[in-house]
C-alpha cells in the first residue's frame, strides 16, 4: 500500500526510502507518518542540490554522506532528513 494510506498509533522513530520519489514529493507522502523525532533517510544519486532546495515546509537536511555500494560504480548519498523544531 502507499505510505499516504498507512495510519499508525504512532509517528514512526525512522522512514527509510530508497527510489521512491524526488524529496519533496517523498516527504509530502510520509508526513504522516512522522513527528518531530523522526528521521527519513533517503538513498540518492548525486547530491540532489534541485530537490533539497525545493523541501517542503518545515523539513530540513540533518546530514549528507556519500556512499560506495559494491557493485555500483555510480555515485549514491545517504540523507538524513526532519522536521524542524516548533
């Protein structure tokens, strides 16, 4: 199912995402799903610098890192992402 259809009890402590959507299309869809404790991690390709201009209200990058995969020569970043404080 979509994360938009999922209603937990709860905000989930971390959202993983990999291949899911541009950023701010991808934090629109978890919002829900997330308070201000909780972290979204993104696998991209390059640094995303279009997408991370574009995030959505109230969300900030928390950090960047570059990553090597075994077996994928191109370049690939892990981002941590949350909702800033109130």
């Amino acid at each position: 199912s979509r994360a938009e259809a999922l209603k937990p009890p709860s905000p989930f402590d971390t959202v993983l995402a990999r291949a899911v959507a541009p950023l701010p299309k991808l934090l629109n869809a978890v919002r829900t799903l997330c308070d201000a404790n909780t972290r979204v991690v993104a696998l991209k390709g390059r640094q995303p610098a279009a997408e991370l201009a574009e995030l959505p209200a109230g969300w900030q990058l928390l950090s960047s890192r570059a990553v090597q995969l075994p077996g994928v020569a191109a370049e690939r970043h892990v981002l941590t992402l949350g909702l800033r404080p109130r």
